[in-house]
C-alpha cells in the first residue's frame, strides 16, 4: 500500500478544499492551459458551426461521484453556474436568435435556475466572473423557461450542441438523469448575403470570391441566375478546373445537362494538364461519370 508523505496529504487538502477550490479567489476563466494541478471538475469545450456562425460553449465538468444532484448538490430555486468553478460561458460569432429574441454576438455567462418542473437558462452580458457568487440580474441579456427532461444517467456534466437543421442548433445539457435543451437559429442567409457584399467590395479581383459565391448558390438559397453571374466573373479573372467544375455543376442544376458534361470534361482536361492532384480530379471524374450514367 502506498503511503502519501503528510506534507503532500496536507498539500492535496489545501487544493481540494472547498475554499480554495471553489472560492472567488481561485483563478477565473483557466482554460486547458491555465490549470497547474489535476482540476476535480476538468476543463472543457465544445463547439458546432452553423452556416458560418460558430457557437461554442466553455464549461468545467463535475461528475456525480455517487452524490444526489437535482436538489441536493445543485439547489432548487438557485442560480447555478451550469458547470463548476468559473461560470459556464457561451459565445455567439454572429447574432442569434434565441426563444425568438434577438441575441447579440458576444460571449455570455451561462447559469440556470433548476426546479423540479421548469428551468430558467439566463444569459448573461458579464462572462468572466467565478461562479454565481457575482451573479447581477441587471446584467442579464436574456431569460426563458425550459422543461427538464428524464434521459440516460450521464456520470460527467456534459454539453452537446446538436444541429437540427442548416440554420439551428440546439444546446443540450446532460447529468445525472436530466436533459435540459434549447434551440439556437442562426439567419444563416442574411449573414452569407452581408459578408459576400463585404468580400466583393474588399477584394474585387479575386477569383476565388466569386467562385465561392457561386458553389453557395447550389444549395439553392439564392437564385441560379445569380450564382451563374458570379461564377462567370471568376472566369473572367482566372479560369481554372475549380471555377469551370462549379459552373459545370450549375448547368447540371439547371438541367442542362449536356452543357454540364461538356464543361466538366473541359475542366478535368486542363486539372489533367496542369498534373492536378487525384483530391482536384477525383469528385470532377466522378461527377462526369455519374452524369453520363444518368444521361
């Protein structure tokens, strides 16, 4: 049996004392790097793109450890910080909406008040602060109810951001036997809209822009029309087997399909030439082939 030296015992005492561990005094917002010894409730983060908005979600994880949660560890009717030590943080790259209610870009404190029957989530405008002993309500930036819901016992506090469709996304929350969730929608179109606007006015000559703008337009979000117009300005800066393949793509979208073919074979004919590597060549072979086949 290993005997631990009493000054390491008394040491590890000292670290895993409620005071030190849990108190405002302890290091605020310590990142994988920032911790110096083991943490009890480790660091950790999770992250989903929606459109291109990021939205990620900074947290420390406590685990059960055979303690009774809902109640007992974590209160009813009191602000929790969600996670342990610091407050559990989630940040926006772009507006969102959130319970229909507009919310900035930025990055919030997250809490929540528990009960056994509704939830309170509160996003707060202050994001670094040690727990909810600095909880300000004046500061909230927004609060909605949610239900619990009864799931599988997770042992380890653990986030998920789940993406239900191209523009939303929903925050899950799991411990013990409770899923606590809400939904994220992201205008995944007016952001695309206002940054394209951007990048053409910043860079006016780039092929590569322009390109871009029109492989978006095959997800149908934006007239044909238009994604033919910006294609066409790639090609008049530079043709290359990218921007030809895309408008190839865009033929074939439209059902012309032997105008698809042919530009598609022209753009694999100049990748070929140009000793493209298999990762350029490879989708524009297969893209032919299935073309044909279905020809």
């Amino acid at each position: 049996m290993r005997v631990t030296p009493p000054v390491l015992a008394l040491f590890l005492a000292i670290l895993t004392s409620p005071a030190f561990a849990s108190g405002p005094a302890a290091s605020v917002n310590a990142g994988p790097f920032d911790a110096h010894f083991p943490q009890r409730s480790p660091w950790a983060s999770v992250q989903q793109t929606i459109g291109t908005t990021v939205i990620s979600i900074n947290y420390h994880r406590p685990a059960m450890r055979g303690r009774p949660i809902w109640g007992s560890l974590v209160p009813y009717h009191q602000v929790w910080r969600a996670g342990a030590n610091e407050s559990t943080t989630i940040r926006f790259s772009d507006d969102v909406k959130i319970q229909d209610q507009e919310v900035k870009a930025g990055t919030y404190s997250l809490f929540m008040i528990p009960r056994p029957d509704i939830w309170t989530v509160i996003l707060n405008k202050r994001a670094k602060q040690w727990g909810a002993y600095e909880y300000d309500p004046r500061l909230d930036a927004l609060r909605f109810d949610v239900r619990p819901r009864a799931n599988a016992n997770t042992n380890w506090l653990t986030y998920v951001l789940d993406p239900n469709s191209e523009s939303t996304a929903y925050v899950q929350l799991f411990w013990e036997k409770v899923k606590v969730s809400f939904l994220v929608e992201v205008d995944v179109e007016a952001i695309t809209t206002a940054r394209m606007k951007k990048l053409f006015a910043q860079r006016p000559r780039d092929w590569k822009v322009y390109c871009e703008a029109a492989e978006y337009g095959l997800q149908k979000t934006v007239p044909l029309r238009q994604a033919f117009d910006w294609v066409n300005q790639s090609l008049t800066l530079k043709v290359n087997p990218t921007n030809l393949a895309v408008k190839a793509r865009l033929h074939f979208e439209a059902g012309q399909r032997l105008e698809a073919m042919a530009l598609m074979e022209k753009a694999l004919h100049l990748a070929q030439t140009q000793k493209a590597p298999a990762a350029v060549t490879g989708p524009l072979e297969t893209d032919l082939a299935t073309w044909k086949q279905e020809n």
